[in-house]
C-alpha cells in the first residue's frame, strides 16, 4: 500500500461524520409540526403552548439526532447552540407581538390631526381631539429631568472612578444602588411631600424633578461602568505628559468613553418616559396646551394612555387614543436612542492613522 493511500485512510478514520447546514432547519420545521398535531390531538387552543412544545422537541430531537450522527460530544455542542437560539426565540417573539399589536390599533387614528390637536373640550368618551398637548408636556418633563439628572449623575460617576476613596464613596455607592431600585411612586411622594410643605399646586417642573430622582442612579451606574473600561495607560501618558488630572478627565477619559455615556443616558431617558406614578401625583393631567411647565398642571404621553384607557369601556373613540399614543411613545423612544447612537458615533475618538 502506498504511502499516500495509507494517509488517506488515516484523515478518513479521523473525519468524523457530521450532520449538513440545513438540518437545524429541518429539525425545527419537523418539531414544528410534531407541536402542532400535539396541539390539535391535545385540544390546546394557544399559540404560545404550541411553540413552548415545538421548542423543547426541537431541542431534543437535536440532541438525539447529534448523538446518533456525531457522538455525545457534539450533540452537547448542537444543543448549547439550540437552548442560545431557543432563548433568543423567547425573548424577540414576545417583543415582536407587542410592537406589532401597538403599530396594528395605534395607527386607527394615528393622523397629522391627531398628532397636531389637543383635547380641548372633547370628552374621553367623544370620537376626535389629539395628543399635542401631551406631546409638548413629556418633552418639556423629561428635557427638564435630563438636565438636571444627566449632569449629576455624570459627575457624580467621574467622582467615584476617578476621585472616590473612603467612607464618602462608599456612602455615595451604597445610596445610589438604593435608588436604582426605588420605585417611581416613593420619588413621586417624595416630591410631594415638598409641594405640600410648600403649599404648591402640581406643575409641570414638579414632575420633573420626581423623573430626575429616578434617571441619576441609572446614569451613575452606567456611566461609572464605561469610565472604568478606559485604559489606565490613557491617563497614565496623559499625566506624564504634565496635564492635570481635570483636563485628563475632560480631554483623553470622557471623550473616549463618550459613546457608552451617550447609551446610558439614553437607556435613562426611555426608562423615566414611560413613568406615570410621578406623573399622576405631581402634574395631575391637563386636556389642554399648557407650554410652561412651571406653572399649571399639564399632560403627558404615560398618563394620558392611563387616562383614556381607564375611560374606555364602552368607548371605542378612547380605546384607539390610548392605543395612538402608546405607538407614539414608542417612537419617540425609538427616535431618542437612533439620535444617541448617532451623537455616539459622531463624537467617538477616531481610529486608525
């Protein structure tokens, strides 16, 4: 026998058989079935039971499928990668149904109209009015709240990276995990009990300040993160070269650390745009324009769909405005992160020569 021969026979023993591309597919499109003639035999009327039955016959028949084919080994692999890809399933498909429900009763009497007029005089009942004045109302609560809580939570994260050291930050640390995990109405009843001691009437700005409570420990955290995962042979040259610390900290650490800040604050927004509690006790809703958030009572997107769901039984008119407004929360949350990652890349340090 050849010398050539030999070592193919050798490779031929090594190569192991193995299962083409397509079967993953092949796999789910036959659980798939299975599920569904389980469901039909069973008399399961649900959709979700259906595909938690096709998931896990897809998972096992991968693994026996494998086993058989490829060995043990293998199929260990094949159904680490199905359990990955099970998961991701069961996590978008839920998502997915609830963008395209919103978008399917959102767009009835989602309109330039609807979008352009206030209630006025129009009662929850009626057919007719907009979400204008709730529109103007969330973005002066959460413009005002991003300003005051975004500074400060920056800051206070440079704080902890750069400067914090002993009791004080591990103070601060201790209370802004504390925060991060109160809910809306305990900073709602916080503010107030100020407005009461005061002897204020509910206004725009107070709203605000309830959603800034709720933004800065989201801020602080994800900003401390990102500062931590700039290089320390950054600072380092920056300081060898004879710049002080601040200017380090404003010129070499923030810019390059500038993109995550960005996402951060962005994630904080879209989690106090959807607040209501804090809305509800310190705004109290107004079905008219009210452009001065420092005085009077005003709308917003979060508590106008509360408002008109809750009005809507009986009332199909209410029922499709709160549905409108929930898709145009939606995009302004959609809108704010696209413009994120914008900034984020535009102000990213540059790469390469």
């Amino acid at each position: 026998m050849s010398t050539e021969a030999v070592t193919d026979k050798r490779r031929s023993s090594l190569r192991s058989a193995s299962l083409p591309k397509w079967s993953p597919w092949a796999i789910a499109a036959g659980a798939i079935v299975v599920a569904v003639g389980i469901g039909e035999g069973a008399g399961l009327t649900s959709h979700i039971q259906w595909g938690l039955i096709a998931a896990l016959l897809f998972v096992l028949g991968t693994y026996v499928i494998a086993s058989a084919v490829e060995g043990r080994r293998q199929a260990k692999d094949r159904i680490a990668t199905s359990l990955v890809w099970v998961a991701f399933l069961l996590a978008v498909v839920p998502l997915v149904s609830l963008v395209w429900t919103t978008v399917k009763r959102g767009v009835k009497v989602l309109d330039p109209y609807f979008l352009t007029h206030s209630m006025g005089v129009v009662a929850d009942s009626e057919p007719g009015g907009g979400i204008y004045h709730a529109i103007i109302g969330s973005l002066e609560q959460v413009g005002l709240a991003t300003l005051i809580g975004a500074p400060i939570g920056v800051l206070t994260a440079v704080y902890l990276v750069e400067y914090g050291r002993g009791g004080l930050a591990r103070a601060v640390t201790f209370f802004v995990d504390v925060m991060t995990g109160i809910p809306s109405i305990v900073a709602g009843l916080f503010i107030l009990s100020l407005m009461l001691m005061a002897d204020l009437q509910p206004f725009g700005f107070a709203g605000s300040l309830a959603l800034a409570i709720l933004m800065m420990p989201v801020v602080v955290r994800s900003t401390e993160e990102m500062l931590k995962l700039v290089p320390n042979e950054l600072r380092e040259a920056s300081l060898a070269l004879g710049v002080p610390k601040w200017r380090t900290i404003l010129k070499v650490v923030l810019p390059t650390s500038i993109g995550g800040i960005t996402t951060g604050i962005m994630l904080a927004i879209a989690r106090i745009a959807g607040e209501t509690a804090p809305v509800l006790l310190l705004v109290w809703g107004n079905s008219f324009i009210n452009n001065n958030p420092f005085s009077g009572a005003q709308q917003s997107l979060p508590l106008y769909i509360y408002q008109q769901y809750s009005q809507s039984s009986g009332s199909t008119a209410a029922f499709d405005r709160a549905w409108a407004a929930s898709l145009t929360l939606i995009a302004f949350v959609m809108i704010l992160n696209l413009a994120a990652r914008g900034i984020a890349r535009w102000k990213a340090p540059k790469t390469g020569r």
